[in-house]
C-alpha cells in the first residue's frame, strides 16, 4: 500500500505526470477533445497506477493537493495546444475531479485562478465529476453552479454505475453524460446492454446533454454507438492515454 507521506512527497516534489486519452465525434471520427489521465512516477517504484493511489488519496484528503496539481497542468497544457493550432478549433479538455476536491471550498476560485494563469478559455475546460460526488450534496451543487458561471464545462464520468437515482439528472448542471464503458463492453453481443445503451442516448438527448461514450474498442461497437447518437466517443480503438506530444501528432496528422 502507498504511505501517506510518500504521497505527501510526491506532491512537493512533483513526481505526478499527465497522459491524455484522445475524445473524437464519432460522426466523422475527428479528435475534439481529451481526457486528462493522472500518472504517479515513484522514485522507486515506478510507475504507479491511480488505481493504486487516487483512492487512498481521496480518503487522506491529499487528492485536493493532486487535484490542483492536476489541473494546473492540463490547463497549462490545452493553453500550449491553443498556441500550437491556432487556426484550429480548440481541443476540449477534461480533468476528473474526485468528491472531496468537489467539497473543497477553494474549487472555484483555484480554477479561475488556473485559468486566468494560463490563458485557457473556461469554455475549453470539461471538469468530468462522478455521480457519487454530485449525489445528495447541497455544496457540490452550488459549487457546480459556481464553475458554469465561470464558463467551465461539465461532464458526468461514468455514467450509470453509480446509485444515483434518474431525478438527479433533472437538477444536476452537467453539459454531458459519460456513459461508463461497462456497458459498452459487450454492447454488440448483450442486447441488454445495448438496451441501456440507447435508453442513456435517447434521454441525454431529450434532456439537451452532449453524450460521450467511452471504452469503445471495436469498430463494432463504435458503429452501434454511432448509430445510438452518441456524439463522442473514446476508448483504446482510437488511443490510449498518451504524452502530449502524441496528441499534437495527431493534430499534425490532420486529427
Ligand atoms: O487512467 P486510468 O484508467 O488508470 O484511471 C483510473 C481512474 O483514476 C479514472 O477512473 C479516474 O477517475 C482516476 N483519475 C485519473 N486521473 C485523475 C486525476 O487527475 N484526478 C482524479 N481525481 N482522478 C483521476
Ligand atoms: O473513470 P474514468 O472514466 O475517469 O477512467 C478512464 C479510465 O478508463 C482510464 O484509466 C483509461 O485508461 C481507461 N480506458 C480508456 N479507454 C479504455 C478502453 O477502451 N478500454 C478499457 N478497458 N479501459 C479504457
Ligand atoms: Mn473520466
Ligand atoms: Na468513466
């Protein structure tokens, strides 16, 4: 198990790395945004996955430090893109945000810090949140308020997995639902996950969400989901989460 205190160090010595996971609309296949991936290069261990650490760091409370961290980063490094591409329409870019940095008072005023720092438009910034942090809470709420007021964007990340009840969706200020990639596993062979599937799509259209499913690893399945009006999609079919500068070959390439 990790120990606090190497979290702790990590943190000050900055030993965390960003890869980012490419988003395209699945209508033409186009890179539109990415999704900000969190990596922990130990000194000793190695490469240390956020399966491995974001939990434990969500109980500690040291997420809220990560998280800033992170977000710093992303922001810095859609800025560089927007500098690289600037004919080119901005790439969107995501950042998780766990329950307790939803909860941190200073939230809102440490993204519009970020993006003052950074010269990143707010409209360029996605903030994927869970249905678990959003779920009965008065204060991430209204701190999701606070964020679109800035001009932020919000998705909601992994979308159907959570016990969330379909009336928070009636209240949540989201822009897009993230449809979690366990239904989108056997979506071609399980006609009940394709049931959910469309029933996702069908209501985020009907309630004006943008819809992103993620996890696609066949043509397959992007095909069906496609054909569903999923408008985005991601998954290992098109990338797994990458340095940044294989995102920019992408866009050399035409992306
Ligand atoms: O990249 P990977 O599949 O290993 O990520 C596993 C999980 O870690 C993801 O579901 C994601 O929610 C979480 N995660 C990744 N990066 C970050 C981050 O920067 N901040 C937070 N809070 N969670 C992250
Ligand atoms: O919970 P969240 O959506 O933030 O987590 C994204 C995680 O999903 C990342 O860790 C990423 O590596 C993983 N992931 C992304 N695309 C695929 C995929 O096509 N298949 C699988 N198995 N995992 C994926
Ligand atoms: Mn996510
Ligand atoms: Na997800």
């Amino acid at each position: 198990a990790v120990l606090i205190r190497e979290l702790d160090a990590a943190v000050e010595q900055e030993q965390f790395m960003l890869l980012f996971q490419p988003i395209v609309r699945l209508s033409d296949g186009r890179l539109t945004g990415v999704e900000s991936l969190i990596r922990w290069n130990h000194p000793t261990r190695g490469l240390v996955p956020p399966i491995d650490f974001i939990p434990v760091a969500e109980r500690t409370g040291q997420i809220v430090a990560i998280g800033r961290w992170a977000l710093r980063q992303a922001c810095r490094q859609g800025a560089a893109w927007l500098a690289e591409f600037p004919g080119e329409a901005p790439l969107q870019v995501g950042v998780n945000v766990a329950g307790p940095q939803l909860r941190d008072p200073n939230l809102v005023a440490d993204v519009a810090a970020v993006l003052a720092e950074t010269g990143l438009p707010a409209g360029s910034l996605v903030i994927e949140v869970t249905e678990t942090a959003v779920l009965d809470d008065e204060q991430s709420h209204a701190t999701m308020i606070a964020l679109r007021a800035l001009g932020v964007k919000l998705a909601l990340d992994d979308f159907g997995t959570a016990a969330s009840s379909l009336g928070l969706l009636l209240t949540c200020p989201v822009n897009s639902l993230k449809l979690d990639r366990s239904f989108v596993e056997s979506i071609t062979t399980v006609s009940r996950q394709a049931a959910v599937a469309t029933a996702v799509s069908q209501m985020a259209a009907a309630l004006e969400f943008g819809s992103v499913a993620e996890g696609i690893e066949t043509e397959e399945q992007r095909d069906l989901l496609r054909g569903l009006g999923y408008e985005y999609g991601q998954g290992y079919l098109y990338s797994r989460p990458v340095p940044p500068e294989r995102i920019s070959e992408l866009r050399v390439r035409g992306l």
